[in-house]
C-alpha cells in the first residue's frame, strides 16, 4: 500500500509535513505532491457551500429517494454507499452522512455552473465538467490542492498557497528570497462558518 501525507500551517500554509511514498527507491513519485486521485467526498463541501451561498440553509429538507437523471441520451442512477434511501433529510443531515442523493439534488438545485465556479476559485486546477456526478466527487486533483481547498473552511474563507521554502539567505546571511504565497478571500466567513460547524458533527 502506498498513499501521501501532507500536513500544513492552516495560517500561513506553511507544509509542516510531506510524505510523497513509502519507498523512494522503488518510485519517485510524491503522491502528496504531483499524484491525481478523484476526490470523492471531499468535494461535497463545496456543494453546500455554493448552495448556502446561493441562499439556502442547512435546515432545509430534501429527499433521499431513488431518482434517475438523463444527460445526453444516457440515463444515470445515483446510489448511495449503503444502497439504502433514508427519506426526508435536513441538509445538515446529509452532510453528516455523506449522502449521495441529497448531494446531487442540492448541486442541480444550485447550479452546476455556480458550483464549478467555486471550485476554481478554490484553486482547483484540472478541468471540471459539468455533470451530475460532479456531486459524487467526481473530478482528479492533487492532494496539494486538496488540502488548500478543505483548509478554506479552516481558515475563515481564506485560500492559502501551501509552500515549503520560507526563505533563502546567501552565505553572508542576506536574504535572497521570501516566499510570497498566494492569498484569496474565497468565501464569505459567514458561510464557512455554516459549513465548518455541520463538519464537526
């Protein structure tokens, strides 16, 4: 089994820890720094935050239920982990089971362009496509990206460039480089502050 591990400063960005493998000489990829998995539901978060950005509330209630969506001629059945269907569920609910159904009613309610909109602006890199199965987690990305994107709802909305070097001094001890990460308000602290405490749960 191999994965990566990156651990960073949720304030300053700073990557306090970086594991890319389990064994340098049998691979050279960093896993937690050039690897592509599909997020999964990780991405959800950005779901809700969309959608209680666009105005809707954790203590709104959905339907958990079968339900089919045609999209190009093909017709697609959202399941959930457990194969079972709940019923009516608060929002918040959802969240904390990491419902499917919910996440894809809650994404075509909002707006999948909305959503798509936010993940970018997260610093989300690859190309995301418009699909319902956008709701289940269904785009790549690197785990650097993850985890500056999840640490947004740490850090009061603020998007912070993860880097490793702080500075560089020559041997006379001038500073010859500081490092300048990027800053973004990405989302209204209000908002984050919703969907950090549903998280907790």
């Amino acid at each position: 089994i191999d994965g990566g591990l990156l651990t960073i400063n949720s304030k300053t960005g700073e990557i306090k820890a970086m594991v890319g493998g389990y064994d340098f000489n049998s691979s050279k990829l960093n896993r937690a720094w050039q690897a592509k998995r599909q997020m999964g539901s990780v991405f959800k978060p950005i779901i809700f935050a969309a959608a209680i950005q666009s105005g809707a509330s954790f203590a709104d209630t959905e339907i958990d239920e079968p339900i089919t969506i045609e999209q190009y001629g093909a017709l697609w059945q959202p399941n959930n982990y457990n194969k079972r269907f709940e019923g009516q569920m608060t929002l918040a609910h959802s969240v904390v089971r990491s419902n499917n159904i919910i996440s894809v009613k809650t994404l075509l309610k909002t707006g999948i362009p909305t959503v798509v909109n936010l993940a970018h602006a997260c610093h989300l890199e690859d190309k995301i496509n418009p699909y319902p199965s956008l709701a289940l987690g269904c785009i790549d990305a690197k785990l650097k990206e993850v985890i500056s994107m999840f640490n947004i709802f740490a850090n009061k909305g603020q998007y912070i460039q993860p880097y490793v070097i702080k500075s560089v001094k020559d041997q006379w001890g001038t500073r010859i480089y500081k490092s300048n990460p990027k800053h973004d308000q990405v989302l209204p602290e209000i908002v984050v502050d919703k969907v950090a405490k549903v998280l907790e749960l």
